[in-house]
C-alpha cells in the first residue's frame, strides 16, 4: 500500500472523529482501525509512522499508542491452517 | 400442476367496520367497501365478469357480472356495486342467464373464432365465459362491422383492421382479439403508473392505443408485463407462450435481480421455462413485476453458458475442460502451495451478492475455517457497507427499518441519491401509486429523474445538488428543522440519548450548516431546501429511501448517519410509513451482509474480536477462527499488489468491471498465482482466472435470498443444475480438498446451521418460510413471525444515538483540465455488470452506456447529440456515444456501466468511503472531447476478449 493512500484513509477516519474532541477522538480512531484494518495495514501503517511520515493528521499520531501492534501476521512462510495436512 | 391465485375480482377493502349480506341464501360477513363480487367469490361463488381482475380497481362496462337485488329495481354490476348490512343477492336467475348471455353474444361477434390455434387457448377468459354462460350461438353473425378480418365480403379493405403489433421483444399486442376491456390500460395506470395505454376513439371505434398509436416498443412503456397478465384474452400475449404453448406446472421462487426481492411464478414445461409471471402472494410485489425478472430470465440458457469446470496454468493459455475432481484439485492444490509460501494470510475470497443465503455462507465458512483467515468480503463492500456502518452506529442494526408496504402509509417521501423507476422499478410503482393518493415527494439528485416528474408526479422539492454534497444537505435540512423548533421533542426526549443530542444539538445549530451558507457548495437554493426542511418535518408521516447516490461517496457512512439523525429528529422510526430504508442493488445484498461476508465480522454482524462469540462458531465449525480482521477487497488488491496477497475464490462477481479504477484491479489480478471464478459466464474477471468453476443460475438454485425489507424468500429450484453440482457443494468440495471438513447433504441443513449460529436468525428454516411464505429477520423467540418492522418501541441499541456528520468536501473536484464531475449510475433494462441482461432482448432498450451531457456543456466542446467522445480523468479515459439532455445540470455528466467495453471504471479512481472504503463512484473529475478513436484501455480489452477467453478444442 502506499503511503499516501495510508495517510489519506488514515486522515478521513480523523476528520470524522475529530468532532468528538480530542480524547474522544483519538479513542474512537484507535477502535476503528483496530477493529477493521487487517494487520499487514496496521503494520504498514506503524512503519509509515516510524518513518516519521509527515502527512499524518496530529490525532491520527495521537491514536498511535492504542493502535494494536500486529505480529507478523500470517504472512510467513510455514504459518498454515491448523487441519492442514501438509509435509 | 399450475398455480392459479384467485381473482376475488375487486381489491380487498381496508376497512375494519363488517357489513353482513346474504348471498344466494348464504351469509356472509365482509369488510365494508368490500364489492358484491368479492363478497360473492370468498363464498367461492364464481360471477362471471371480464373487464374486472382483484389487482385493479372496478370499472363496470362489461355487464357481465350483473346480478339481482331483492328490493332493488334493475340489475347492477357486482363488481361496482359494494355491500350493505342486509341485502339479499341473487347472482344467478333466467333473466340474468339471458342478458349476460346477450353481452357475450357482442363480443363473440367481433371477436376471431380461432380459439384451437390461438395462444391463450386453455388460459383465457373470455373462453370461460363464453362457456359459463352457455353461449350456443351468434346471431348477429360475424360478416358485420368488425374489427377482426383485413377484408370484409363485398366492402373490401376493412378500415377497421389492425396488424399485431409485435415490436416488444417478450410480447405482442393483437388488436384483432381485443374486447376493450381496458384491463391493460388500467394496469398500466394504477399497478405500473407509466400511463403508457389509453383507450383511444369512442363506441364501436374505441381501441388500445400504445402511446400516440405509435407501438408499444416507440411508446413510453417500459415493458413491465402488467397488461399482459391483466389482459383476459390472447391480445397481450407472452412470445413465449405464443411459440412454446401453455405451461404445465409452476414453482415459486424469487427474481435474481434487483433488491426487491419480487416473488415469481416459474411457468414450466418439463423443465423448460415458459414464462415467468409475477406472484401475488409475493410478499416484496404483491403481483408486480419490472421487465427485468418478468422477462430477462433467458441468459439461463444463453449459449455462452460455461457448463464445465476449466483449468489453465497461465492466463495466456487456453482453457482446458475438465472434471469436477480435477478442477477442485487444481485449485486446492494452489491454495495450499501458495500459503506454504507465502502464509495462511495470502489468499482470501469475495463472496456473491447475487448468490442465496446458503451459498454465500459456505464461502466465508470456508474462507475462515479452510483458509483459516478473515480475508473475506463481499460486492457490497462497492455498493452499501455505508449503510451497515451507519446505521448500525445510530440505531444498532445494519439494514433498513421497514417493509416496503410501509410506502402506504408514507405522507412526506424523501428520496435522496436513488433512481427507483430505474433501479427499483417495482418499489417506485407502489411508491408512485402513494404519490397519485397524495404524499408529498422531496428528490435530492444532481439528474432531473423519472422521479421528479413523470405523467401524474411531480416532486414538490427537487434539490439538484452538486455529487459529493450530500451530508452538506442532510445537515442543512436538520438545521432549519431544529433552529426553527419543529423537531419531534416528545419523540427525542424519550427515545433518543439526550447527552449525544444536545451535543449534536450543538454542532447542527452552528450557522455554517444553515441552507444559505451551504448554497454555493451544494448549489442548491436555500429557500427549496427550507421549503423541503419544513415539509418533511411537518408534513406527517416521513419516509426516507436511499441508493447508492448516498453511500458511494467519501462520506457514505456520514451521509447514512445523517439520514438517521433527521428520522429521529423528526420522530419519523418505528410505525408504519416512516424509516431509513436502503434501497438495495443487488437481489441478495443485504444477505450476502447478513450472512458474514465482511472480513471482520461473522454471521450476524458480530465482529471476530468478541472471544464469545468466536467460542461458539469454534465449537459448531470445529474449527480455529483467527481473531484479527481481515482484508476488504481494496486491501486485498493494494496487498496483491504489494506481493503478499497471492490467491482468491471470487463467488459470481466481476470486480474487474463492477470495482473501481479497473487498471488497478487487473494488474492486482495479474499479480496473483491463483484465481478462482465460479460464475455461470466467462466474465471480465475470468479473463485473469486459472480455475473456472460453472456455477448455477437461480433457476437451477435451492435457498434462499433476502430482499431490501429483510425479508427471507424462497429460491426453489425448478431444472437441475446445468453443470451438474449445486454451488455450495463444490465450495465445500473445495473446503475438504484444502483439509476441512466441511458437508451438507441439502440447503436447508445450511440454513438450519445458520440459525443455530446467529440470534437474528434462530427461528429460520425453510419449514418456517414454507409456512409463512416469507419471514423478515429478525426471527426469534422474540418475533417467531418475524419482523416487519424494526425499532418499535425502542432501538436496537437502546437510545438512538445522533451522530455528529460534519459536511467535509471530496478531494475529488473539477478542476481545470477536468472541469466536469462524472457521476454513475443504472438504467431499468440493464443489470450492474449486465453479464445477465446484455444476453437477453433487454438490450433492445440499451444496446450501449452513452454519456448524458447538458447543451451547454456539449456545445462548449463542439459535441452534437450522439457523437462519439472520449471521456478522460486523471486515472484513465474510454470512449462512448453522448447522448445531449437537460436531465443533466451544467458541469455534471452521467453514464451506466452495464457494457464491459465502456469501462466506465477505468475512470473511476481510488477514493472512497472514510469508515468502509466503499469506492466513490458517484465524484470523478473528467474532461469530454469528441472523439472517434477507442480508448487505449479498450484497444487492451479487444485483444483480452479474444486472447483470454479461449476455450482449447477437445
Ligand atoms: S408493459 Fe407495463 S408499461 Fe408497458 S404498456 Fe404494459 S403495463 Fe404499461
Ligand atoms: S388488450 Fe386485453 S386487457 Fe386490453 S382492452 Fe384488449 S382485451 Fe382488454
Ligand atoms: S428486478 Fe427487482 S423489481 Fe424487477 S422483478 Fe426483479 S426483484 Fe422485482
Ligand atoms: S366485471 Fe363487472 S362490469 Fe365487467
């Protein structure tokens, strides 16, 4: 994904919410993307925010801290379905 | 055996006083306003008649159903004639043997003799008439004035005469055989309200006239099929019938269209369909119908049809036929390689909104139980996730709040980014017949549609705001209603959460969503939208229906809370009349949702996080389910894309042409090792697949589908599976080939496991549906009949909850070099992709998409009605005809979609929805120019037509 797609999509969620004030906000945004971005976005969305990537919104960054870190999620090689009966 | 509902003759009063009669010496009790006729044929009691049927109203000028009244002078007609407390009927006696008598006699007269070759024989009734009143002979004879021979002995050219009209593909129209009963223009008025038919001329000269006589096909009908089922004779007649004779038997089942969800009847033969006519029993219809699911049912059939399994390594290859066994092993066997590589994470699959309850269910069990991840989402990501979001934030459930027969009660309807004729085409005929008694109508879209004016409509608000302002109006409207006192404050204080309200209270009274400071955003004037403000809150009652105009937008989800704030505010949630009501594309949309199609929630919109739930679906499915949401269908192909996301099982959609920026989604496509279709034709998508699984068209399906109302309908099947298998067996084929254990014996065991499994859906089963005929979920211990209507005396999740929908504009704006906004959407004889409809005569009506442009706008660029233009945005341009109309205001542009070639998305760019990335098809900034060169996109979809679709000889 690229980033600014990140960003963007990142930053829509924080338009949204930043109606709520900021406490409220920044929870809110933390739930949304907990709930509903995949792990290898969260992960992209970390490196994004470690590369120090400008654009993001401040209670997007605000958010990072409550945002669940991904393992590396089911994206390696050997990591199968349990009832996989495979060699 | 054939289904034949009864035609009581006259439509049932809604009247609750009772009226006690006497008919023929039986008593019976009958609502008032009820007619003789009806009150005649609940006794079973059968009077003849031919120009009265139950689905319209009487009309008395046959004079067949005339009967006796003791104390009555003369001998009135039963069908105009209502009851009263007391009276005695008598509807048979000499004198009125001999009249009706005499009135058949006339008609027989002018009517051709060929009853053992015409097309209705056995299915007409004036030939049941003629026969129950014992008509013997004619005196008259039949060398008079007539209507029915080209030339009369001794007068030559008979003037009289007029040729079948046979310019409808699915019907003709013979004038010799009418007996202007006007059963036909009727239909056409009150069931359909096209206003297409007229009775044209007076006495012996009147007639049918289609238009200005023009024909039916140049006329404004829009081939719904309500004439033809009116019809009592062999006029309006089926080309079906006329070529294939009268059907044997029929099965109900449901049309796989459009969200309606319409209840039909297939006619059959052995196991070929005749026809397919309208159920009035049909709980979404009540014996109504649209061109589409009355008279597009033969792409079933269509020679293009794939009825055998196909594998290729390479895209480039040909296909190679194979055996169910093969097949599913190919594809197993890529799964499988592809996670031991790349991780269980790398593969997913999209389940099929046009697919029944059951089929999509064992997609995402398979999804989530073989594949083991939540890498599952479904079409309606593209078309109305928005809703479930926003409704769901508001009131606490994911889908509309009424039954469509709510329209009945509706005073104030408020349709905002839907084209219903076109769309919904049998909804907007019970909402356009409400409109004709009286409620007042609001349109809020950029097009002047059929909505905002058509013969006896018109829309006393039409608010033609610019795409992608809509939360901009919705804001503005709860503006005026709060700052000028007309909320619902009774409603508010004791339903609504009070803390939430006063805070929205807050942000709504802030001058800048007054309707004045918007009007240069929305370009809508302040004043239509005050007028429309104060009708709707004042007006009584408030329905709101919605398409995709709201939700495929950046601020879907808002704008869904913003229809929901405003319902509440106006007290208009939880009694007939009232709601939010989505109007759903797909037939089974709102199914595919229910059934657990989105990658973070399972069956039932609970989301995968809660470890209760999961325990539960743990225990049934034996299974592990991963507790981490997983990819939507943009994620997947970003991570196709990315190199992570490498295989997937698409259920009967064609994201390469439904899904946003079409170049994207094929190079994602291009990307992957291991694409699976299962669709019953080699669609765009196909043309990137390596296994193709033929699956079955909703003749050959046994489930269910649920409609736009939640309504739960039977899908029967009529002819066994063309390729042999139903779907969910190869999809649980599959499952075991990938080392789950997964089978059914039948689709009801499906549905039994899903209720077993979601609490909205416990009291589900095919017995149930067969009892009721349908059941709208939720259906429980707490409704075991169901729910027709949602929010009664409380909301799903407790208060109802307003949400602040603050207006923020599209990145997406015309700009210089592409100064106008293209904005999307359907026509009424074409289907989403039309991979159905473009393989039947429904194209007759729309053989192209065309590009509708304003005059001002053509003209500016040089472009005159009809040229070819080559249509550009920053992402990617094609080429189509225009089409120039005042439909269109200045600076927006409109097309369809339904014709591959079009490529409509390779415009469409990768903006969407904040809360559920639901592509914004309705905001691209374009440039149009004339043009007479094919796109390069379309040179590349010539060449993939060819290349990609081969089929290897055997
Ligand atoms: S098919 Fe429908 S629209 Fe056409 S004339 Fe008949 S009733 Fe009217
Ligand atoms: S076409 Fe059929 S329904 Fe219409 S007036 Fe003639 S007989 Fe009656
Ligand atoms: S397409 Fe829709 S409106 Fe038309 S018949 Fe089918 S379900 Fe009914
Ligand atoms: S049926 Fe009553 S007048 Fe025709």
């Amino acid at each position: 994904m690229e980033s600014k797609d990140m960003v963007r999509m990142a930053n829509q969620i924080a338009t949204f919410f930043k109606s709520y004030g900021a406490e409220e906000g920044t929870k809110e945004i933390a739930t949304h993307i907990n709930n509903f971005w995949e792990p290898r976005m969260r992960s992209h969305f970390f490196d994004f925010v470690a590369k120090g990537n400008t654009g993001f919104d401040p209670l997007v960054l605000a958010a990072v801290s409550m945002i669940r870190k991904p393992a590396d999620h089911a994206t390696q090689q050997g990591d199968l379905p349990k009832h996989g009966e495979e060699s | 055996m054939i289904i034949k509902e009864t035609d009581f003759g006259t439509p049932k009063s809604e009247a609750t006083q009772m009226v006690t009669l006497e008919i023929d010496g039986h008593s019976i009790t009958v609502p008032e306003g009820t007619s003789i006729m009806r009150a005649a044929m609940e006794l079973g009691t059968k009077i003849p008649k031919l120009c009265a049927t139950d689905s319209l109203n009487s009309f008395g000028s046959c004079r067949l159903c005339l009967v006796e009244i003791e104390g009555r002078k003369g001998t009135p007609a039963s069908c105009t004639t209502p009851v009263a407390a007391g009276i005695k009927v008598k509807t048979q006696s000499d004198r009125l043997g001999n009249l009706r008598k005499g009135v058949m006699e006339l008609y027989i007269s002018d009517h051709p003799l060929d009853c053992l070759t015409c097309a209705a024989n056995g299915d007409c009734e004036l030939q049941d008439m003629a026969g129950a009143v014992g008509l013997r002979d004619v005196r008259y004879g039949y060398d008079g004035d007539n209507h029915v021979s080209a030339k009369r002995e001794g007068v030559g050219e008979n003037f009289r005469f007029k040729e079948k009209d046979e310019s409808n593909p699915y019907f003709t129209f013979d004038p010799a055989k009418c007996i202007v009963c006007s059963r036909c223009v009727r239909a056409c008025e009150e069931v359909q309200g096209t206003f297409a038919l007229t009775i044209d001329g007076r006495g012996f000269a009147s007639h049918v006239s289609a238009g200005m006589d023009e024909g039916f096909m140049a006329s404004e009908c829009v081939s719904c099929g309500a004439c033809v089922q009116a019809c009592p004779t062999a006029t309006l007649t089926e080309k079906s019938v006329i070529k294939k004779g009268q059907p044997e038997h029929s099965v109900v089942t449901t049309c796989a269209y459009c969200g309606v969800g319409c209840s039909f009847k297939a006619e059959m033969k052995g196991d070929d369909v005749i026809r397919m006519v309208p159920y009035k029993d049909g709980g979404a219809n009540e014996g109504h119908s649209c061109v589409k699911g009355r008279f597009a049912w033969g792409y079933a059939t269509h020679k293009d049809r794939v009825t055998k399994p196909m594998i290729r390594t390479r895209i480039t290859d040909p296909w190679k036929e194979v055996g169910w066994e093969e097949a599913i092993a190919h594809a197993a066997g890529g799964f499988k390689s592809i996670q031991r590589k790349y991780g269980r994470g790398s593969i997913g699959g999209i389940t099929s909104s046009r697919c029944t309850n059951e089929e999509v269910y064992v997609v995402q069990k398979m999804i989530r139980s073989a594949f083991q991840n939540n890498n599952v989402d479904t079409c309606a990501r593209v078309c109305h996730s928005p809703t479930g979001y926003g409704l769901s934030k508001t009131f606490g459930t994911s889908a509309g709040t009424q039954n469509f027969k709510s329209v009945e009660k509706a005073d104030v309807i408020l349709i905002i980014g839907a084209n219903p004729t076109d769309g919904h085409p049998v909804f907007a005929s019970r909402m356009k017949k409400r409109i004709r008694a009286g409620a007042k109508l609001i349109v809020a879209d950029p097009r002047k549609t059929d909505s905002v004016r058509s013969p006896h409509i018109e829309a006393s608000f039409h608010l033609p705001l610019r795409p992608g302002t809509n939360v901009a109006i919705v804001n503005a409207l709860s503006h005026v209603i709060l700052t000028e006192g007309l909320e619902n404050k009774a409603f508010i204080a004791e339903r609504c959460d009070t803390v939430e309200f006063s805070r929205w209270t807050n942000f709504i009274r802030d001058p800048k969503n007054s309707p004045e400071a918007l009007e240069a955003e929305t370009g809508v004037s302040a004043e239509d939208v005050r007028g429309a403000a104060r009708l709707f809150a004042t007006g009584g009652n408030g329905a709101i229906y919605y398409g995709l105009g709201v939700t495929e937008h950046s601020q879907g989800s808002t704008m869904v809370m913003g229809m929901a704030n405003l319902a509440m505010l106006t007290g208009n949630i939880g009694r007939e009349g009232v709601g939010v009501n989505p109007l759903r594309g797909q037939n089974n949309v709102q199914g595919a949702c229910d059934m657990g199609s989105f990658p973070h929630e399972l069956p039932g919109y609970r989301h995968i996080s809660d470890n209760v739930v999961r325990d539960l679906f743990n225990k049934v499915w034996n299974t592990t389910l991963d507790s981490e949401p997983g990819l939507r269908i943009p994620n997947m192909l970003s991570a196709a894309v990315d190199g992570t996301f490498k295989g997937i099982f698409i259920q009967g959609e064609d994201i390469a042409q439904s899904d946003p920026n079409t170049n994207h989604v094929t190079a994602a496509l291009e990307a992957m090792e291991m694409v699976v279709v299962q669709d019953l034709f080699l669609n765009e998508t196909a043309a990137f697949a390596h296994v193709f699984f033929p699956g079955t068209s909703f003749l050959e399906k046994d489930g269910t589908f649920t409609n736009a109302e939640r309504r739960i309908n039977r899908v029967r099947q009529v002819k066994a599976p063309m390729q042999g298998k139903h779907e969910w067996q190869v999809v649980a084929e599959l499952a075991q080939a990938m080392g789950y254990d997964m089978k059914y014996n039948n689709a009801a065991e499906i549905m039994d496991e899903i209720a077993l499994v979601t609490p909205t859906f416990a009291g589900v089963s095919f017995k149930k549906i067969e009892e009721m005929g349908s059941v709208q979920w939720p259906c429980n211990e707490k409704a075991p009949n169901g729910t027709p209507m949602m929010h009664v005396d409380g909301f799903v999740r407790g208060k109802g909850r307003f949400m602040i929908t603050e207006y923020v504009p599209t990145p997406e704006r015309a700009n210089r070099d592409f100064p106008l906004i293209l904005t999307t959407g359907r026509i009424l004889s074409q289907y989403n992709v039309g991979a159905q409809t473009r393989r039947t005569e429904n194209s007759s009506w729309h053989p192209e998409d065309v590009l509708e442009i304003h005059p001002h706008d053509a003209e500016l660029r040089g472009i005159a009605d009809g040229d070819m233009v080559s249509l550009t945005s920053r992402i990617g341009g094609t080429t189509l005809r225009a089409l120039i109309t005042e439909r269109m205001p200045q600076g927006v542009i409109y097309t369809t979609f339904h014709h591959p070639v079009t490529g409509a998305n390779v415009i469409t760019t990768e903006y969407s929805d904040w809360a559920t990335n639901c592509p914004e098809y309705k905001v691209t900034a374009v440039q149009v120019r004339p043009s007479n060169q094919p796109s390069e996109w379309q040179k590349d979809w010539e060449t993939r037509e060819e290349e990609n679709k081969r089929v290897a000889a055997e």
